[in-house]
C-alpha cells in the first residue's frame, strides 16, 4: 500500500507549490480534481487533453517528487434534474475517463449522482424510506431511469480506456451504502466500482470493516478515501444521524469528520487496513482533510502518523511457521 493525499486541502497552492508541499511531506501518490466539487486549481483537464507535451511535462513534475497520481476525481452530479449541471457532470467525467487513459492514470473517482423525483422535478430528491409510497415512486424511477441507463454508458467508456470508476459511496447520492453500490455494479458492469470512505459508513451505522468484506468479495473497492468521523451519541440523541446542521457547528452536531485517529482508535484503523489487504487492495491510501477544529498541516500531519503506523506496506511474507 501506498499514502497519498487529496489535493483540494491545498487548493491555494499552485501545482507546482502543492507537489513540493506533498513531497516533504514524505506521501507517494495524490490525488487531484479535474472540476465540480474538488476544483481544478491543479489541473487544466483541457490544456492537457490538448497536448501530449503538456501531460509529458505534468508526470515528470510528479515523478521528480517521487509522486504518482491514484485518481483523478470529477465529484459531480451527472443526473442532475438540472440539465445545464448535468451536462457539465456527464461532458467533465468524460473528459477526466479520457484524460485518466492518456495518463495511465487507472481510477476516476465521483459521485453516483441523484436525479429529481420525477421527470418534471427542477430539485434533486433523495428518497431513503420507502413509505410515504411517493418515496418509492421516485426512487423507482431514479434508478430505473436516471442512474442505471447513465452508468451502463460510462461503464463502457471507462472499459474502452482501460479506467475504473470509484464512486463515493456519500449519503445524498443515489449509491451510498454497499448494497447500492453492489446494486450499481451489477446494472452498470464491473469497470464500476467504489472509492471506499469509512467517514460516510459510521455515520449511517455500517461497520467500515464488514463493508470491505462485502464490497471486496466483488473486487469492487477500486480507491480508498482516508478520512474519520466522530459520533457524538448525545447529540445523536437530539437530531438523529440525518442532521441537517451545518458542519460548523460542531459542538451540537450528531456526527463531525475527523482527521484519522481522532474519531476511532487506531485498533479500528489497523482492522480496516488489514481487511482491505485480506480482500485484495494494495493501492493508495488518500487522505481527505475535512477536519473542522485542526488545521490543515495539524490534520494532515496526524493522519499521516497515524496511517503509518498501521498501514501494510510490503508483501506478505511465507509461512515459515506453517
């Protein structure tokens, strides 16, 4: 396994700036927006699709710091009701599936999306109980519709240029929960799979550890998102987990992101690593800093303490005792 980082935490940098910061750093891979939610301050996805001199030039800035790329991330919704943003979602994934392909970049990492609740609506609607039986309606036409359709077509494109797809499993999105991403892959084919994020299973209650044992029963962990997420049961206890608070407001929040360690112990870490070796992933661990009461050096820098000290980095030695 490696570490590595995404980049947005450092989205007042340029390129250049952002590379040498990450490479004292001692991490070996970043991850970088192409556009949508993460930005493109690290990346002109046009100018490098334009010029293979440019994209010669880009990997050799990474490879001088001993960087790699893990993925390249369009976090957008390309099922929008509104169909100005998804057009901007569909045209800007396709854009980053093919600039992945040119770069040798092997994961393209998003979100599943969520559509309106009809055909008509202006507004995204993500329906999570079946009753009021409206709820169900909207979730059967999302899926059948809007997700499904969409994602056989990029499962193509992505299998033509030798890509995979990481998708977010992020509550808000249609694909947020192993069932819905294995629901996903099934429909859609297998070059899709997820960009595993533990911070968003606590929160619904789902065991990050039994969720790479799903999902990595179907070698459908594709990327792996580092990030914590405190539960706080007294204000659970007032808002539920569906807590509509800002995350600012923290002190009365249900449940905040942390950097690692901070929400779970270490032990919870280590179990999480060594599940993602047992179920066959040894690639990236990207850090995603959205700490709200640590800096970001403070946070990116005990995350990186704390992945290493539990990360698996070499290959299993035999058995000699067996």
């Amino acid at each position: 396994m490696k570490l590595g980082v995404f980049t947005p935490l450092f989205n007042n940098l340029s390129f250049d700036e952002m590379i040498d910061v990450v490479s004292k750093k001692g991490l070996e891979a970043v991850e970088i927006g192409t556009g949508g939610s993460p930005g493109n301050a690290h990346l002109d996805i046009d100018k490098l699709l334009a010029s293979s001199d440019e994209r010669k030039d880009y990997l050799a800035k990474l490879a001088d710091k001993g960087l790699s790329i893990s993925a390249l991330s369009a976090h957008h919704n390309p099922i929008s009701p509104n169909a100005a943003v998804a057009k901007e979602a569909d045209e800007l994934l396709q854009k980053t599936i093919k600039l992945a392909s040119l770069m040798n970049v092997e994961v393209v990492n998003g979100f599943s999306g969520v559509a309106g609740g009809n055909a008509t609506d202006t507004q995204v609607n993500w329906p999570v109980l079946p009753w009021p039986t409206e709820y169900t309606d909207s979730y059967e036409y999302q899926w059948d519709q809007k997700l499904i359709p969409y994602w056989k077509n990029i499962n193509g494109i992505a299998e033509s240029a030798g890509v995979k797809i990481g998708i977010e499993l992020h509550g808000g999105f249609l694909a947020h929960t192993p069932y819905t991403m294995l629901h996903l892959r099934d429909a859609a084919g297998k070059a899709i799979g997820c960009n595993l994020d533990p911070s968003h299973l606590w929160w619904q209650g789902i065991d990050p550890v039994a969720a790479v044992k799903i999902l990595g029963a179907d070698n459908a962990i594709h990327h792996f998102h580092a990030k914590d997420t405190y539960l706080d049961q007294d204000n659970i206890n007032m808002h539920g987990l569906t807590d509509m608070q800002p995350y600012s407001n923290v002190k009365t929040r249900a449940w905040t992101f942390r950097s690692v360690g901070c929400g779970h112990d270490l032990k919870v870490w280590s179990d999480i690593i060594s599940a993602l070796r047992i179920y066959g992933y040894d690639y990236v661990l990207s850090i995603e800093h959205e700490d709200p009461i640590m800096s970001i050096d403070e946070g990116l820098n005990r995350a990186i303490t704390n992945l290493r000290s539990v990360m698996i980095k070499d290959m299993p030695a035999d058995m000699w005792w067996a």
